[in-house]
C-alpha cells in the first residue's frame, strides 16, 4: 500500500521527499526512471554491461545530490548526468589510444602533440552554429527535445503543435546536421589520409 502511495506522486514531490531523507521516494524514482536512463546509456555504448555499471553510478548520485540540495527536475537531472557520464566514458575509453598516438608523434617527429582537443572544440562550436541557423520554430523544438529533453507530446503541447509537426521539424533538422557535420568530418578524415600518405 505504501507504494502505490508513492507512485501517484509528481517527479518534483518525490525529490523534496527525497531532500528530507525519505528512501522510498528515491526507490520510486529509481523504478521510475532506471529503465529510461539504462535504454539511452545502452544506445549510446552498446553494451549491456557498461549501461548497467553506468546507469547505477547516475542514481548513486542522484541520490547523494538529491539529500544535499532540492533537484527542480528530476529527468532534466537525470539525461544531463547521462550525458556527462558518457563524455567522460568516452574519453577514458580513447585515453589509452591518445597515448599510443601521441608516443607515436614524440617518437617520429621528436613533439608530444595530438589534434583531440582542436577537433572536439572545432566539432562542438560547428554543432552550435548550425542549430542558430536552423529556422526559428525548427530551432525552438530542436532544442526542447535534445537539451531540454522533452518528448515530442510534451513539445507539441507546449508549442500547441502535433507529435507529428514535432516529429518532421526534428527529423528536418537532424538531416541539416547531419550534412554538415559529414562535410567536416570528411574534411577531418581526407586530412588524416594525406597526413598517412606522406609519412
């Protein structure tokens, strides 16, 4: 009985239960949650193990954030702390060939010097650019469903707009990106082979 109690609360009521030391508000919030947090982390990495190791870390946190200050949402929380983690995964994972790469370097041309660091900041101001030039109503639910993260109904109700609208604009934008993005990458990988084919 105690927890069909808890499941009829709002996300936002389970955190302030949470911020007072309640555990089974935190439990509600895990069965509610985990599942969703799990199916991106899995997206993402392909790999069942390293979802599950990862996913259990956000909820730790959520949970030691959760007791130290009131969290305003509780999803938000949650897709931004994914995000985060799989960055940070991501480049643990390339470490060890960053390494390799940069050894490689020092080895042949006497210089420590990877271009990592250039090309990720190159990459994220080029993201950044193209979404301010995507059109204004495309931007707007562009950017409420993959910073915000909002599902498409919830986007159509706060635009008044159909799933199906939000749908397209998405789909719309994500082929614009995709095309420019390719450009610089291929950019990126014609450099890498010129840079093979004189060594």
């Amino acid at each position: 009985m105690k927890k069909s109690k808890y499941r009829v609360y709002t996300d936002n009521e389970l955190a302030e239960l949470m911020f007072q030391g309640d555990g089974n508000a935190y439990a509600e919030l895990y069965d509610r949650y985990f599942a969703v947090i799990y199916s991106f982390n899995r997206r993402m990495l392909h790999d069942d193990d390293q979802a599950e190791d990862l996913t259990q870390e956000i909820f730790m946190a959520l949970y030691e954030s959760a007791t130290q200050t009131s969290i305003s949402s509780v999803r938000s929380y949650l897709y931004q702390s994914a995000r985060y983690a799989l960055i940070d995964h991501a480049r643990k994972q390339k470490s060890r060939y960053d390494y390799l790469a940069g050894l490689q370097d020092y080895y042949q041309k006497g210089v420590w010097s990877t271009d990592d660091t250039v090309i990720e900041r190159d990459l994220q101001q080029l993201i950044e650019s193209e979404i301010d030039k995507l059109p204004s109503k495309m931007r707007a639910i562009f950017e409420l469903s993959r910073k915000h993260y909002l599902s498409n109904k919830e986007i159509a109700d706060n635009l008044n707009l159909s799933e199906g609208t939000v749908r397209q604009q998405i789909h719309n934008a994500l082929v614009r990106l995709r095309s420019r993005l390719t450009c610089f990458l291929l950019l990126q990988i014609t450099g890498l082979l010129s840079w093979i084919g004189h060594s």
